[in-house]
C-alpha cells in the first residue's frame, strides 16, 4: 500500500483528487466509487474545480456509490443520494442515469440490492474512494462482515450511530440499518483511494496500517489490495510507529 502524509486536509483532498483526475484524462468512460462522509467532501470539491476548468469532464463517467441508510427517504437531507447530489452530482455533467446508489427503501431491499449487486458485477470499477470509520468500518461494513461479503442489509454498530449523530439533530434520528457494498466488492476495484484525517481517525489508521488481519476490523483487509493509495494528513498518522 502506498502511504502518502499530507500536511493538512487541504493537501490530502489535492492529492486524492489529481490521481483521480489524471486517470479521468487517461479514461473518459472511467468507473469512480464515491463515499459519503465527510472525509472525501475537499476531494469533491477539487474535482467541481477542474471541471469548472474544463480539465474534465463527467460525460461518459459512470458512477457507484457504497452505502445508504435504510429508510431515510432520497429527498431527505442526511441521505446519501441527497449527499452526493448535493456536494458532487449538482455540480457536474455527470448523466442521472449513469449514477447508481444503493437503494434504501425498505420496501423493496432485497430486489433492489439484487438489481444494485447485478449492476456491480457487470462493471469493474476503476478507483473506488474510501473513508474509514473509527471502529475500522469500510462503507458500512461494521466489524464482524465477512471478508467475502457482497451488497447485504447492515445493523449499525452503536458507535457508528454515535459518530454519525452528529449531522442529525439528536440519535434517535439517525437510522439504525443501512445497506452497503459488501467488502468483496470493494476489494473487485482496479484502485483504491483510502482517506483518513484529524485525530479521531489516528487509532484506525494505526490498526489498519499495523494491526493484524481480521474480520474485527474491516479496514485491515486493505493492505492485501495490489492498488490501494492511503493519504492521510499529520493527525490521523500521529500514532503511527515510524513516523
Ligand atoms: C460513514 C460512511 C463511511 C465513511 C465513514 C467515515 O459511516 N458510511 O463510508 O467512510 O462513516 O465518515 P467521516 O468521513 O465523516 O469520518
């Protein structure tokens, strides 16, 4: 894995963005995995930027989303279709139709994680954007998911809701089921971009870095990926041991 230590969030979005950015140049009908959070929002925003400029274009970009909350209707604020639009989609000339996030109707979960699985298997996607949770999650793979798993229903751990509560005006607001690309399909991308800042990510980057291989802690499954980018910035690498 390779490891980049950025100064600061602004540098860590800059850096995940021109890789991004340079393979789109190479690839016009490129695939991109986004994540929600906030982690990857500075990486969003570099990327409006050079399509401001010209430097790219989303016209041919397919997109898959990982996860969503199960029962927070699209329109609704913290759901990550409304999310994405808001601080990606909205701002580019990606095609609607080109776009694909887990459904999180209740009504309708298991069709439409079959159809959403079905969608995935028929693509490969090129770079997928990850985050980490500060329990070691991965999308919503909360520890326990199988390393084999694919798009499945999750229940949230406690201190995910927690974390998460946050952009919710109290916890009893924030969803306690998600739905989410399994740890299989994450590690089926052709790259991976993991992003980790500030000090609460310090411990999970720690773990994920020097930690032991366990389905306890998702994110440990990364280091086997061939083509997987870490960048970090100084916080969130502070406990590492070498540096
Ligand atoms: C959420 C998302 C993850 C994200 C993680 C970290 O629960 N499902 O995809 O990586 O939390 O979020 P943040 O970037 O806000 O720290």
């Amino acid at each position: 894995m390779k490891v980049y230590i950025a100064k600061n969030y602004d540098e860590l979005s800059k850096i995940s963005a021109s890789i991004i950015i340079e393979d789109m140049k190479a690839k016009n009908d490129i695939i991109l995995g986004f994540a929600t959070g906030s982690t990857p929002i500075g990486t969003y925003q570099n990327l409006i930027a050079a399509y401001d400029a010209g430097e790219i274009s989303f016209k041919n970009v397919t997109s898959f989303n990982l996860d969503e909350y199960i029962g927070l209707p699209r329109a609704h604020e913290q759901s990550y279709n409304y999310f994405m639009h808001e601080q990606l989609f909205n701002h580019i000339n990606i095609d609607e139709n080109n776009i694909n996030i887990p459904c999180g109707d209740p009504a309708n979960i298991e069709e439409n994680i079959k159809k959403y699985q079905e969608k995935l298997d028929s693509n490969v996607i090129d770079i997928q954007i990850l985050g980490i949770g500060s329990n070691g999650h991965i999308a919503f793979n909360e520890p326990g998911t199988s390393f084999s798993s694919n798009t499945h229903v999750i229940r949230l751990d406690e201190g995910t809701r927690q974390d998460n509560k946050r952009f919710f005006n109290d916890i009893s607001e924030v969803p306690k089921e998600a739905v989410t690309m399994g740890i299989k399909d994450i590690m089926s991308a052709k790259k991976l971009i993991i992003l980790a800042n500030g000090k609460n990510k310090a411990n999970a980057v720690k773990e994920l870095l020097e930690g032991e291989k366990t389905e306890a802690f998702p994110a440990s499954i990364l280091l086997d990926h061939e083509n997987a980018v870490l960048i970090v910035d100084e916080d969130a690498a502070s406990l590492l041991e070498d540096i």
